[in-house]
C-alpha cells in the first residue's frame, strides 16, 4: 500500500482536490486506490443535495494521474505533469448521490493506450464490491 504522502506531490491534483487517500496496489496496466473523503461535509465537489455519483468520474481521472505518474516514476522521473481530461465515454452511473455511503471507495482503473501524448482508460468505482459508476476516460498531455 502506498500513503498519498509517497505520490500526492507527482500529481497536479493539491489540498481537498487531490480526492484519493491511498493506492492500494498497481503495477504496469492497472491501479486500485482508495477513498474515504467522499462524506465529507466540505467534499469540493459536493452540491447542495450531496455529492453526486456523476463527480466519481473525477476519481477514476485521478487514478489516471496518479497511475502515470507511478509509472513515470519507476522509469526516473519524477514531476507533475499535466494534463488536460478530453472525453468521458460509455460513463455509466449506478446510484444518485454517494455521499451518504459509510466506509471507503474503491477506485480502479486500467490503461487501454498511452504514449508521450496522452492516455486512455477504463475507470470503475465500487463500494463494498457494488459499482456505482464506471466508464472510459481520455486525457491529453499538453506540449510544454
């Protein structure tokens, strides 16, 4: 398991944004990370009502992030690299509003494509082994 002390500081993701609490295990293709913030009374994405299953898109494009960034880091490089989240497809959503749920979200992804350019994913996110959204993500890496 690793802390988000050990890789909160390779994503852009900063303060009550940065919406994972810790990866639970990855390797080349995939990730599965954890959270518990989504009850929170000040969750950054939270309305009026709760917090919407629509935002836990938002979860799976961190785990993208904190994927590519792991990834990175093994091969020597370590920095934030930015990136700019481009098309959500196939976003299919299986509860309301989230933020009544006790306990941790799990958060998988897994990468379907990725090059200097960008990356795309399969992204679901689960609550005691039931989903309650998945989808495909793409994200676009700007030229610096």
């Amino acid at each position: 398991m690793l802390p988000k002390t050990d890789w909160a500081s390779l994503i852009p993701h900063a303060g009550t944004m940065c919406l994972l609490d810790a990866v639970q295990a990855w390797d080349a293709n995939t990730i599965h990370a954890t959270s518990a913030g989504h009850a929170r009374i000040d969750h950054p994405l939270r309305g009026t009502q709760g917090l919407h299953a629509v935002h836990l898109a938002e979860y799976g494009a961190q785990a993208m992030a904190v994927h590519g960034a792991l990834l990175a880091r093994a091969r020597g490089i370590e920095g934030v690299r930015p990136g700019r989240l481009a098309s959500l497809r196939d976003v299919r959503l299986f509860e309301e509003y989230v933020d009544r749920l006790d306990g941790h979200l799990d958060v998988h992804a897994e990468c379907l494509y990725a090059d200097d350019g960008g990356a795309q994913y399969a992204f679901r996110v689960e609550h005691r082994g039931r989903l309650l959204v998945s989808g495909r993500a793409a994200v676009i890496h700007p030229i610096t």
